[in-house]
C-alpha cells in the first residue's frame, strides 16, 4: 500500500506540472502537425507506395503518432536530470520509499503525458482526413501506445540516471531519437530497402511500435503483431530494471 | 536510554581525498546541537551521511537506534531535513509541496490538511500557500522547506545552513522558528553553519570542526571559557610577525595568533595588557594601527584550536581603539 501511494505520489506531481506547462504542449504539436501537413501532403503527392488502396498520408500517420509518443516520453527522462540540478531529488531520494517506486512514478508520469500527446496527434491526424480501419483496431491501437509510452520513457529515465547533466542528456537524446525515427519504418515500407538498411531498422523497438500500430489501424502489416507487442513489453521491462539499477546508484 | 544521534568513527573520502575523518559524538534527545566550521570542513558530508544520503567509507552511527548503513529506510522514517540548496518544486504551490511531503511519507489523510495548515501558520506562509514557490523569497522558501520537514513529526531534524545567504532579518525569523520547533515539538536538532552567533545563540552544544575533525565540543560558554577572559586584537600589517615573536619572548600572553597581518591574543586581564604592548610595539620599532578588546566569540574559540579563522571578519569590538602611532602623527 505504501509503495502504491508514493508511486501515485511521483505520478500526480508530474501531472501537476505538465498541466501547468501548456507552452511546452503547444509547442510539441508542432512537429507532428509539420510531418502531417507538409511532409505527409507534399510527399504524397509525387510518393506511390507499393501498398494498395493508402495514401500515403495515411501510411505516414501512424509513423507520426509514434514519432510524437517517442520525443514526448524520451525527451521527459531529462525530469530526473533537472530535479538533481534544482535540487528537488534530494527531497525525492531522501524519503522512506524504495527506488523502484520512485522510478515507476517518473516513468508513469511521463508515459501518460506522453500518451496523451500521442492521442492529440491521433486526433489531428483524423482532423487531416486520415481514415482508420475500426473502431476496435482504434481502440486496441491505445494499448500500443500506452506501451509505447511506457517503454520510451524507461529508455529515456535510464539514459538520465546513468548520466549527472541535463544539458548532456539532450545531447545524447539528440543523437539517439533521430536515427530511432529514420529507421523505423514510418517513413518508408519496411520491405522496399536493401538488406543492411532492414537490419537496422528492425533493431529498432520504435518499429515495432510503427508496425503494430499500422496493423491496428491502416490494416497494414510487415511483422506479426504479438511479435511486437511482445518485442516492446520485454524492451520496456529491461529498461525499467536498468532504470532503476541506474537510478538507487545516484547520490544527491 | 536511546540517544538521539550517536556517531562512532564516521568517515568519508572522496576519492583519495578525506572530507571526514573519523568523528564521534553523541546528541541527547531534545537538544540543539551545531555543527560549526568553516566551508569545507565535513559538516554537510557528515549531514549527508547521517541523514543517508551518502554512505560512509567507514564507521557508522545510529539516528534514533537506527544504524544509517543497515536500516536506512528506519533512519528516513524517523528524520526530517533542510538542506543547504533549496530541494522545492517551484512550478509546484506552497501548499502542493507540502502535499507531496505528507504523501511520501504515509501522513494519514484526515490529519494531512490541519498539520499543514498548521505548520503553513507556524512559518507565517498560509496567506502564501497557494502561490507558486517560483514567487517566494529566499526567506520564504527556507521557512516553506522548515515547515515540510515537520510534516511527518520527525524526531531527528537536520537543518544544513538554515540561514545561508538570508538578509540579517529573516536570520532571525528562522532563528525564532527553529527555537520554537525544538520547544513545541519536542523535537532533537542538529544544525550545521559556518556562523559563529548562529550557533552561539541557538545551540544548546556546539562541535567545533576543521578538516573533517572535531577539534572541541561542548556548550558555547564552555567553549568561550576555555579561550579565557578576554581577546585583543592588534591590526598591525607586514611587520606583525616581528611584534609577536617580541610577545612571545617577554611571555606576555598564553595563547597568542596571526591571521594577515592582525595579532590576537586571549589572556584575562586585556585591558591592563594594552599598554603592555604598545610600549613593546614601540621598544620594537613596530606601529599598530588598531586596538580592539572584546569577550571571546565561538570564533576566537575556533582560532584557538585551530590557528585559523572561520571568516576574516571580526565581530563587533567592545571598545576599540584608533591609535595612529605618534611617528607618522599630525
């Protein structure tokens, strides 16, 4: 019981500040919105993919989503890294609750905020006239995202604790999210690149997150979807035990 | 009966370096203990140790019966703290902070509100609660963090400079605060700062500490006790050295010092030792451009032990003297 109640304690503390921030909401609907409308309608235009009957607006959006749920929830593993540098970890570190408590919190946290702005692009994406498949493969497609969240904020939670800044975190975050959204197959079919670029990319957890959104949603489908769900749920679980390996060794 | 802190040995190195250097002492349940000493001397390492945030390279001690090494999560139960740098959420309220505290440490809901309301009272912030802490003072925020670390009716509560870089006024305001929590509730304290009436006025004990040792504990008359009855102050400049060995040779003084350029002695009768020493000054060709005679502060107790001062400011004079020496007169 106690345990539950500090993690909703670390959880409801990010709520409360991300409600607060709605510059930084704002601002990361941006980048989705630029893929969407201008990247998605402009390279539409002139793209024809080897898929039949999907635009390739409608190919890209659930790339997009992914996209948005990857920089959200990666991004805000930094939180670590800035309660060390203004000092609120020691507050954090110094109470009687156990690290793996308090590093479920940080990444529930993040995930449902990362969740919800995925759920604003899927929004959008509809607004943009995206049709989906189903109303069942709509819903199940928030099960992967959730998922999604939840694994790319441990990977970012345990980047952070293994590093002492936050400036060094967006620079390894820089390095890391970009090639993370190149190789994932949201930009292009899996199956219409060379053989090394396919290694790649299926070494990335981003794109099975892609795919199995894709399956859900467009009906579209390179790889097994309870092969990706499985590749995601066992990458967020090591990466929650990393995390919070990494994270009891801070000293404050 | 159980002490509240008892400290056996502790050590601390940073690498090769020795930040604390096997420490012990003993706080009774109920007192205000201080830790005094220059910055650098061990004290918020020995703080970090004891309240677990650091573990120790060696020795150990025990908060409340509890051993830091092997029951941390007891010893975290049953502490509150202050530290140094200010550990507020400042997107949070006054009062979210607070919240976020009774949470994490299990205060039972029906008792959360009015125990903040409480303490929001006791620190003069209830008409700020609600305000974000980004809009608080320095002042404000140093109370607002007093006031969390008494959510959860610690037994122990660590205080790091509790005043660090405050206005003289808010000083004491959280001088009064701090007295009142010790009173009220009963609780032990034990504070660090490198401000000699701080300790002075607040610790009912005080361990003087240097280069991560003890050098002398006891309670702060004690202490200025042992220095003597009074302290004399020559400001002198480049020749200092040559007046103090002259001092030395005549045996005019038990304990004598040299800090840049200025000459303190502690002796017991001070004043019938001033023209002692101008006379002598003058045998030996040296001028000296000030006098002062005051009662011994924590300070002098620390350049008594140490050859060292805490800072290079003096305290206030009881008398002082402007003598320029004749030679370069009108």
């Amino acid at each position: 019981m106690g345990e539950l109640k500090a993690i909703y304690t670390i959880w409801l503390r990010e709520m409360l500040r991300w409600r607060r921030d709605r510059a930084s909401l704002l601002s990361s609907m941006m980048q989705p919105l630029f893929w969407l409308f201008i990247f998605g309608v402009g390279m539409g235009r002139s793209v024809r993919l080897g898929v039949s009957g999907v635009s390739y607006l409608t190919f890209l959006a659930p790339g997009v989503i992914a996209q948005n749920i990857l920089f959200t929830a990666f991004f805000g593993g930094v939180s670590v890294l800035y309660d060390l540098e203004f000092g609120f970890l020691k507050e954090i570190l110094v109470a009687p609750i156990s690290r793996g408590a308090i590093v479920t919190g940080k990444v529930l946290g993040g995930a449902t905020t990362a969740f919800i702005q995925g759920l604003i692009v899927l929004c959008l994406s509809l607004l943009l006239g995206v049709r989906y498949n189903s109303p069942l493969g709509l819903a199940a497609s928030l099960g992967v995202m959730a998922l999604l969240s939840m694994a790319f904020m441990a990977l970012g939670l345990a980047l952070a604790s293994g590093l002492e800044r936050a400036a060094s975190f967006q620079r390894i975050g820089r390095f890391t999210t970009m090639p993370m959204w190149f190789l994932s197959g949201a930009l292009w079919p899996l199956d219409q690149c060379p053989t090394w670029l396919r290694l790649l990319i299926l070494l990335n957890p981003l794109t099975y997150g892609v795919d199995a959104l894709r399956t859900l949603l467009i009906g579209v489908n390179k790889i097994n979807i309870a092969l990706s769900i499985g590749v995601l749920t066992a990458f967020t679980l090591i990466m929650l035990g990393l995390g919070t390996y990494l994270f009891s060794r801070k000293e404050a | 009966m159980v002490k509240a802190i008892r400290v056996s040995g502790l050590t601390k190195f940073y690498g090769d370096l020795l930040a604390v250097d096997h420490i012990s002492f003993e706080v009774e349940e109920g007192e205000i203990f201080g830790l005094l000493g220059p910055n650098g001397a061990g004290k918020t390492t020995t703080i970090k140790m004891l309240t677990t945030l650091l573990r120790p390279s060696d020795g150990t001690a025990e908060v409340c019966g509890y051993d830091i090494r092997r029951e941390p999560d007891a010893v975290r139960r049953v502490i509150g703290i202050v530290f140094q740098e200010p550990s507020l959420d400042l997107e949070l309220t006054g009062r979210e902070n607070m919240e976020f505290h009774a949470r994490l440490y299990d205060v039972p809901k029906g008792e959360m509100d009015a125990r903040i309301e409480e303490l929001l009272q006791l620190v003069e912030l209830q008409d700020w609660a609600d305000r974000l802490v980004r809009a608080y003072s320095g002042g404000m925020r140093r109370r607002l963090e007093i006031a969390r670390s008494l959510l959860h009716h610690p037994r122990v509560l660590f205080l790091d400079e509790p005043t660090l870089g405050l206005d003289p006024q808010s000083r004491r305001h959280v001088w009064s605060y701090i007295s009142r929590i010790n009173r009220e509730e009963g609780v032990t304290i034990i504070l660090t700062t490198h401000y000699m009436e701080e300790a002075d006025q607040l610790c009912d004990r005080v361990a003087i500490i240097d280069k991560g040792r003890i050098v002398a504990l006891d309670t702060p008359e004690k202490l200025k006790g042992i220095v003597g009855g009074d302290v004399l102050t020559l400001e002198v400049g480049p020749e200092a050295k040559r007046l103090m060995e002259a001092i030395r040779r005549r045996g005019l003084a038990r304990n004598i010092q040299m800090v840049r350029g200025q000459i303190t002695l502690m002796e017991k009768d001070g004043e019938a030792l001033i023209p002692v020493l101008l006379r002598l000054a003058e045998e030996v060709g040296v001028s000296v451009n000030s006098v002062s005679l005051r009662k011994p502060s924590l300070d002098d107790v620390f350049l008594y032990f140490t050859g060292e001062r805490i800072r290079s400011q003096a305290p206030e004079p009881m008398m002082m003297w402007r003598m320029r020496m004749m030679r370069r007169g009108r």
